[in-house]
C-alpha cells in the first residue's frame, strides 16, 4: 500500500502533513540565520554605547537589582573569573559600581550609576527603534504563527535535550 507523504498524520499534535525532511532542513537554516543575525545587531548595539555583548547581559542583569554573580556565571556558562573580568570593565567604564553587602561582608552588591542608567536608556532606545522598522511592520497573524510554532519547537527542544542528555550523578 502506497500511502502520500501528504496524507500521514503528524505525531505532534497538529493536524497538517509531515514536513518533508529538505523543508526541516530549510527551516532549520532559517533559524540559524535568524539567531546569528540576531547576535549580531546585539553586537552592534552594544558597540554603539562603547559595550560588549556580554558587558551588555550583565548590565541588563545588574538593572534589575536582583544580580548575582554566580548565576550570572552559571546561567551563561561561563566561569565566575570571567564574569569578574566583565564586571571590572564595567566599573572601570563607570557604569556599575561595587558595594560590600551590609548582610553579608564577603559578598558585593552591584548597581547601575547613573551613566549606567543613560546607557542603558540609549541601548533600549536604540532596540525599540529597531522594533519599529523591522517587528512593527511585518503582518500581525504571521507574528502570532511565528510566535506559537517558536513556543512549540522551544518546548519540543527542551524536552528532546532533557531527555537525551547524560544524567549527572
């Protein structure tokens, strides 16, 4: 029996055919695309307020007063030698600053100074701005398509890695 790729039913919940594995192939180099240029306007605007990338994460960390270094260092994967290097440049910029914890003497608060603060209101200006050319003008229900299969495929991801990966004993 002879069945079409196009009559198969998809084990995923949805109710269309099963992609061909050359159009997985196209979507996935979509993706790819999508993240490094993503990366790279992160890259450029971080450049255009004196900022690395990373210099960039850890200012948006240290903004919500909630920031620890340790996670920070775990949460990029990345070793806590580094995060120190990165907080240093920072200090050094006068964007952060550095304080003893009043709970806790071995332990550092950081916050924003306020050149810190206008830097950061550069940087979110100059996102939103970009929000408004490139998000702002694309179709409304091909957002929401993008959207929704993005949260499938981040759920599908997560569960494949989890259950794939090596048990840590």
């Amino acid at each position: 029996m002879v069945t079409s790729r196009a009559a198969k039913a998809v084990p995923n919940g949805s109710s269309g055919p099963a992609p061909s594995t050359a159009e997985v192939h196209e979507a996935i180099e979509c993706l790819t695309k999508v993240a490094e240029l993503y990366h790279r306007r992160r890259e450029q605007l971080a450049a255009e307020v004196g900022l690395t990338d990373p210099q960039w994460e850890a200012l948006e960390e240290i903004a919500t007063e909630h920031f620890m270094p340790s996670l920070f260092a775990r949460r990029r994967e990345s070793s806590p030698a580094a995060v120190s290097k990165i907080l240093r440049q920072l200090i050094e910029k006068g964007v952060v600053v550095a304080s003893i914890a009043a709970e806790d003497g071995r332990q550092r608060n950081y916050a924003l100074t306020p050149k810190g603060r206008r830097l950061m209101d550069r940087l979110r200006e100059r996102r939103e701005e970009a929000v408004r050319h490139v998000w702002l003008t694309l179709d409304a229900a091909g957002m929401r398509a993008f959207t929704q299969f993005g949260n499938r495929l981040i759920e599908r991801l997560e569960r494949y890695a989890a259950a794939t990966s090596p048990s840590k004993e």
